[in-house]
C-alpha cells in the first residue's frame, strides 16, 4: 500500500525543510503560487513532505529516544564494534549531553517538520483552490503540525512555538514553557477535529497514514493521560472521554491475529491502526529489523544478501514481564536454543539453526554480561555475539535492499490497544468507567480483551502496577516506554549490568531532553531546559 508514498518522497527535497533557527531560507522550486498546487496530484505532492519528513527519523533516531533510553532497549558495543562514539550507552545510563547526535537530529526533524507544515499552510491559502479545498487542505496540516509538535513537547518540554510562515525577519521564537505549548496543541487539536474525516471500512485505504478524527482523539487522550507530566494539572477523566470517542467509531477493531500489526505487509487492513507511519524498501526510515534481528539467523528466515548489526536487544528485566501463559506476544523475543520459523512464524522444533559451519545450535542468552573494565561492551567472540535478547515483533522483510537494509514493515503510532490500556489507566488514576457501544468499560475488562486477542490467561484484577506490565507487553518497541515510565515516576528506575563500570544519572531533568548547543547558539532567545 506504500506506493502513495513514493510520489511524494521525491518532493521531500525540493521542498526541504529546517530547523527553527533557519526561518528565512528560500525555498527555490519551479512551482509559484500562480501554478502549485491547482490539481489532487499537485495537493498530494505537496501534503507529502509532512509524511515523507516524519518517517525519515521515526524508525530511528526517534525511537532510540524513546526506548533506548529505559529498560525496553539496549545496544551494546562489541568489542569497540557499535559503540559509536558512546551514544547509545549515553542513551542507556542518562548521560547524554546537548551535543548527542539523536538530541540534535530529532530537534531538527521535528521543527523542520512544523516549518514545513507552516509553509503548507501559506501556500494553501494563496493558492485557487476553491474555499472548501483550502479548509480541507489546512485541517490535514494543522493537525499534522501539531502531532510534530507533541513530540517535541514530549521530548524536549519547554520549545518555542512557530505558527507562521514567513517568520518576520530578525523575529527568532523565544522558549515557551511546556503547559504553555499544550495548551497550544490542544486548542489546534479540538479546532480540527469537526473538519477531519472519519475512518469508515470504506476509505480506510484511502486515509492510511494520514490524520484522521481518530488521530486527534487519540492524540488527546494521549495528552490528557500525561497531563500531570506535562502541566502539573491531572485530565484523567477527559482522557476517558477521548479514548472513547475513539471507541465509538466501530471501524477500530482489535485485529485478530497479533503479529499482522507489525508485518512487513502490514496497512489499511489492519483495522485497530489510527495513525501508521508507511515505508517500503525506498522510503527511508525503518530499519527495526536490522538492528534488532540476530545475524547467523537471517538464512533460516529466509533472508540472503542483507546485513544485520549484532547488537539491539532487550534487558532481562523488561523481558521478565512478558510471563504469561501462552501469551503470543513472548515469541517475538529470540531466547534460548534457536530454531527456523514455521508457517506461522512461531519456532519450528524439528529445524535447529547451527553455528556456520558446525553442529553446534544457535543458543540466545538472556543476560548481557560486560566484558571488565569495559563500558557496556559484551564482547565480540561468538559467545559473546549471541548474548541479548533479540526481537522479530516487526517480522523480517526478505525483499529488503542489501544497500540500504529498510525494511517494508508500517510502523504504528496510535493504535486501539493502546488506547484502551491508556482509559484502563485513567480510571484507575481516578476517572469514572464509562460505556461504550452499549458496553460499560472497567480496566479490568478492558486488559482482558487485550489479554484474549494475546492468547494470554485472562487476569483477575488490574492495578497500577499490573497496567504497567501489561503495556510493556503490549506496546514493546512502539516508541511509548520512555513516555510510561516518566508518567510512572519509574524512569530513573536502575538496571544493573554484570560487570558494569557506569551508573545512571538519576537527575530528574533528564525526564527532558536539552535543547542542542547548536540552536542556543543560533537564537539567543531559546533557554536551555534545566539540568544542562
């Protein structure tokens, strides 16, 4: 279904976008107002760079952030091998600084985007589009740009806001503080949400990968669950009514089977998708499998030509979690004596996967034990390669380019299981159980359907603390840990490695992001986040 997006990926640098310091560069195209954009073609082309701008670091650097920032993630080097300069150790024990190449790469993707998304809007509306096209165009935008700028908030909190383009020249945006920056997105969010479409069977093609009703629903109740985080004011009862405005829409579904979500031919038909970010093997972005997948294995997956890193893997600790009775969900973790998938991608025990070259059995081990002296590096033998636990929940894809190794798989932002876990959470925290479709929702009920679609025993009650684990089953590498564990008050949680030379910087200002010394020196009206 991707292929709605390869026309626009070759807009992505004609239409280049910048960070928010660079607000005065030209934009040189051979399109002007009085010709672009008149037809659809010409208004997908140009809507394109929203999306082609947002799956170009989501698969990466974004999720790095997100995941390998906590327990749910982990990239040790090997032997010096994919050590990188330190940054994923950095990631890992909290002592990044404001020069880490993720902090600077996702501040400019994310304002490049919202430039962009400003620089749409103005040429929507100098465009001839007839009234009706530009407001249906300038919905689509905004609420793009305000997703862009949810997760900026969520990383980075107190950002300037930009919603103009061309920006006065000299006018550099100043710092606003992160309850102020909610208050902006929230207002853009439910200004949109009468104008956007509605998912329907029928056009849930057509609306893949682009914003929906349910996409600002969702999105809300995503921000009202961690308003106390981002405001200091508690929402849990509106978290409540957006994820049932979700649920009202019948159209979302649980899917049936699990590991379709994350397929490589995943899309449309997945009917419990929201917001979904496309790729393919030519749209740059996703390389989940890559740094997650466990080389010696890829021939028994089917796999030729396609090369793998060794390293990305899981901690003991947040794999222990996953210890439910024949809960699907576990088998996408690689542990233990390795076999060849069956037909239905669970392990075939009649096929072993050997050693090259011997008869010795590939066996994962579960503990990530550092070489001494070393910091967080596990060695390089081959002992040493098959430590960790690896992950296949975004299936391999045996038509990935040896050249670039991406990988077809859609990448979910928003589904319906997280929005169900997300009002099973809001209840708990104090909002009242509301009725859906003539159904009464308790969290416990809730879980349980989530818990029935996993295979998983059904549970007999659910706290908080039970909700947490069941979102780290549900929702693993899905770019939401980092955002629990801070709502949890859990994200300077420690998770010792044997023979570990380094320890966590468990400053709660690392709950934010700092704003990388480029921008500061570039505007001198932004201020640094706390901390830094």
């Amino acid at each position: 279904m991707k292929q709605i997006f390869l026309l626009t990926a070759a807009f992505a640098v004609m239409l280049a976008t910048v960070s928010c310091t660079k607000l005065d560069v030209k934009v040189e195209s051979q399109y002007v107002k009085d010709n672009f954009p008149t037809t659809d073609a010409d208004y997908a082309a140009l809507y394109g760079t929203m999306y082609s701008n947002l799956s170009s670091q989501f698969g990466v650097p974004y999720f790095r952030m997100q995941e390998m920032s906590t327990d749910a993630a982990i990239l040790p080097a090997r032997d010096g091998n994919f050590d990188d300069g330190g940054q994923y150790r950095q990631l890992h024990y909290h002592t990044w600084t404001f020069d880490h190449p993720n902090v600077k790469t996702i501040w400019e993707w994310g304002f490049g985007g919202i430039n962009n998304c400003n620089r749409l809007i103005s040429v929507t509306n100098a465009s001839s589009a007839s009234d009706a096209k530009k407001a249906s165009g300038v919905t689509e935008i905004k609420t793009m740009r305000a997703l862009y700028y949810f997760l900026m908030m969520d990383l980075y909190g107190n950002i300037p806001i930009i919603d103009k383009f061309p920006v006065e020249a000299g006018a550099l945006p100043g710092t606003t503080s992160r309850d102020k920056v909610f208050d902006f997105i929230e207002k853009e969010l439910l200004a949109v949400i009468p104008n956007l479409p509605q998912k329907t069977g029928a056009n849930q093609k057509l609306l893949y990968g682009k914003p929906t009703r349910g996409t600002a629903f969702a999105l809300l109740a995503k921000m009202y669950l961690n308003s106390q985080v981002y405001t200091g004011k508690p929402r849990y009862t509106d978290a409540v009514a957006m994820a049932d405005s979700v649920m009202k829409n019948t159209t979302y579904q649980l899917d049936p089977k699990y590991s379709d979500i994350f397929d490589v031919n995943n899309g449309p038909q997945i009917s419990e998708t929201i917001f979904a970010i496309p790729y393919d093997q030519q749209i740059p972005g996703n390389q989940m499998t890559r740094f997650g997948f466990y080389p010696a294995l890829a021939t028994a997956y089917g796999i030729t030509g396609v090369g793998f890193s060794i390293s990305m893997s899981t901690t003991p600790e947040y794999y222990d979690r996953f210890n439910l009775a024949n809960d699907i969900r576990k088998s996408f973790w690689l542990v233990g004596p390795q076999f060849a998938p069956d037909a239905n991608r669970q392990p075939d025990k009649t096929k072993p996967v050997y050693i090259a070259g011997t008869t010795q059995q590939i066996v994962l081990t579960r503990d990530l034990i550092l070489k001494p002296g070393k910091p967080m590096d596990v060695g390089n033998t081959v002992a040493d390669q098959a430590k960790g636990i690896r992950s296949v929940k975004y299936w391999p894809d045996v038509n990935a380019i040896q050249a670039t190794r991406l990988n077809g798989n859609d990448m979910p932002f928003l589904r319906l299981a997280d929005v169900m876990l997300m009002k099973a959470e809001a209840i708990l925290r104090g909002a009242s159980p509301t009725a859906v479709n003539g159904e009464m929702q308790t969290p416990l009920s809730l879980v349980n359907k989530i818990r029935a679609r996993a295979g998983a025993e059904a549970a007999t009650s659910v706290d908080l603390e039970s909700l947490l684990d069941e979102r780290a089953r549900e929702l693993s590498w899905e770019a939401w840990r980092r955002n629990d564990l801070i709502r949890y008050g859990l994200f300077e949680k420690e998770y010792p490695l044997q023979n570990d030379v380094l320890s966590m910087n468990k400053d709660a200002a690392r709950r934010l992001y700092p704003i990388p010394a480029t921008e500061l020196q570039l505007n001198s009206n932004l201020r640094q986040n706390p901390g830094y």
